[in-house]
C-alpha cells in the first residue's frame, strides 16, 4: 500500500531535501480532467452493464466491480484536488484523512485485481473454449470478486484502524495527510502494508498478465478475420496498454520509492528523481478510471460498426466460422453429457462476451 506523497512543500529522507513545487498545479489539473471526464463515463457504464442483457454475461461481474470501484474513486477526488490546490494542507481532519487516502490507494490495486480477472476469464474463453463453456455454469466470477475484495479489506482496514497518518510538520502550518511520515513510522507500521500491496498488487498480477495475454495474441492471431476475432483483440491490446502507461510506471516508481523510504537508496540525486516521478506516476495511474469505461464498450461498439456480425458462430476445431447447424445448439448448462468430441469441438460460442 503506498502511502506517502511528500510533505506539504518539501519531504526529508536522511539528509536529502525533497522538493516537488509542480506537483500542487499538476495533481490539481490532472485529478480535476479525471473527475470531470470520469464521473459521467464511469455512471454511463454502470449503467449499461447493470442493463439485463448484459447481466447475463459471466465476466459482467467484473466490469460492474471496476466501474464502481472507479466511480467510488472518482468521487473521492474532490478531496484531493483541495488537499493539492492548498499546497497540500489537509483541513477535513484524521478519520477523513485515514479513509479516503486508503480508499484512494484501494483504488489502484482492487482495478489491478478486477483486470488480472478479466485477462484470465479472457485467456479461458479463448484458449479453453470447452472449459469456458462449462464454467459459465458456476458462480467462479463471484467467487474471485469476493476474493479480491476480502484481500484488498485485509490490507486496508488495519491500515484505517492502526490510528494517525495525518500529521503536522513541527515548524510549520499545514497538516500533511497520508503522507512525511518518519523512518520509524516507515519500518514499523508502513512497511508490512507496501510490501503486502506489491506483491498482490504487482508482481502476482503483471506475472499472470505476462503469461496469459500471449497466449490469447498467439490464438487470436491464428483465428479467421471476423467481428468476434477484432474484438478480443481489441480487448486484449486495451487491456495491455494500460497497464504498460497507468499500472506499470506506477508500482516501479512505488518499488524505487518504498527502496528510498526504507534507506535502501541514499544518493540524494537519486531520491530527487525518485521522488519527482513518484508525483508523475501518481496521477497516471489515475486515469485509468477514465479510460475504463472505453473497455466496458468495445464489444458493443465493435458490433455496432460491422455488418458481418449478424447470427455467425465460431467452430473450435479448425478456427472458421461455424455452420449454421448449430447456431440452435441448447445452452452450454444443458448440454448432453455424452457428445462425440468432433460435436463438441463443433460448439457454438459466443464470442460476443469478449
């Protein structure tokens, strides 16, 4: 869990003056382009996810999760780019400070969590497609939701509940929030929560991303031209982008970051680097939350555009478009137990849930 910003003007780590004076303009500026683009896009989406017809999708559960999780974040905002405005001076007090600056972290690693799902609830439908199919007669979706909810609790709520991470600079005014904490606080309280967030927020994830989105590219690329092969691809190249511009910046500078806090690195040259990036990163990873919402569409845009999508299904044995034999096929949960394997390799799938 990252939890530190710098102090309200300058930041200190051993004997290194920290200094960031762009960061007041630039997180204000850019937190407020997120909010005013995010809050409609994000409230249009869960709109039309929570619609019936995409209810019955099985991967919907988790588009719903990240858009509220976006929404949520969003909405959070507004204390942030007061907070930054003012020259970081935080004046709504220390339980408004513990929840909305963990809730603020939470964001970035509950999005991580709901796209690691995704990537694999893609890399089953397209690699294991008869796999697919009989999953989407289990409840695994809520299962992981709940998962990835209870891990992200489990690291937040000590974290809110442990007392003060607000705290005022000695010789001065403002009331940092989340933020100059000491090498003490650091070591002893700090720590187990940021190495805890990176190694479920980062390299658990960005392993499975690194394994699974290949695989779908290699058996996407090997399929015929068609509506249903333009939208995974779609899908898969969204998917990698933003976590190579929003997630991946974020969690090296947060490495090299949490490196400096710890005293791992001590070359203050570098710690100025450092510590600039980190300000730069921190709103990267923020827009996210805005550009989500483009995923949620893909598939409906994507069909909306070709005119070839009509009734056509996919044939598992040879990567063609099916026949339309089978586009009567009975729903995957009541399919007869005993199929010849050319008839199941025959079967329909509905590649419109990519």
């Amino acid at each position: 869990m990252e939890t530190t910003e710098g102090t309200p003007s300058n930041d200190t780590t051993g004997k290194c003056s920290l200094q960031a004076d762009f960061q007041y303009g630039f997180f204000t500026v850019m937190y407020s382009l997120v909010f005013i683009l995010g809050l409609p896009a994000n409230a249009l989406a869960l709109f039309y996810l929570c619609r019936s017809k995409q209810r019955s999708r099985n991967s919907n559960i988790y588009f719903v999760n990240l858009s509220v999780v976006d929404l949520l974040f969003i909405c959070l905002l507004p204390f942030r780019i007061y907070y930054h405005n003012t020259g970081n001076n935080w004046i709504f007090g220390d339980v408004a400070c513990r929840i909305t600056g963990a809730l603020f972290y939470a964001n970035i690693y509950l999005s991580i969590g709901f796209f690691t799902c995704i990537s694999v609830d893609r890399y089953i439908a397209v690699v294991h497609p008869l796999m697919y199919l009989k999953l989407k007669c289990t409840r695994y979706p809520l299962i992981l939701t709940i998962v990835i909810w209870i891990i992200c609790s489990a690291i937040i709520l000590p974290l809110i509940l442990g007392g003060p991470l607000d705290n005022a600079p000695v010789n001065g005014t403002r009331t940092s929030c989340f933020e100059g904490f000491s090498s003490t606080m650091w070591q002893q309280r700090l720590a187990p929560y940021n190495i805890c967030a990176f190694f479920f927020g980062f390299l658990v994830p960005f392993v499975v991303f690194g394994v699974v989105i290949p695989l779908i590219a290699r058996r996407i690329c090997g399929m015929k031209s068609s509506i249903h092969r333009k939208v995974a691809l779609r899908i898969v190249a969204y998917i990698l982008v933003v976590c190579m511009v929003c997630f991946l910046p974020y969690n090296v500078s947060y490495l090299l970051h949490f490196m400096m806090r710890m005293g791992i690195i001590r070359d203050c040259v570098s710690a100025m680097h450092i510590y600039k990036l980190r300000r730069i990163t921190l709103t990267l990873v923020s827009l996210n939350s805005c550009l989500n919402p483009i995923l949620y569409f893909i598939p409906y845009l994507s069909r909306k555009l070709s005119a070839s999508y009509s009734n056509q299904t996919y044939d598992l044995q040879n990567g063609k478009p099916a026949d339309k034999v089978y586009s009567k096929m009975a729903s995957p949960c009541h399919l007869p137990r005993k199929l010849e394997p050319a008839t199941l390799l025959a079967a329909k799938v509905e590649w419109s849930v990519l």
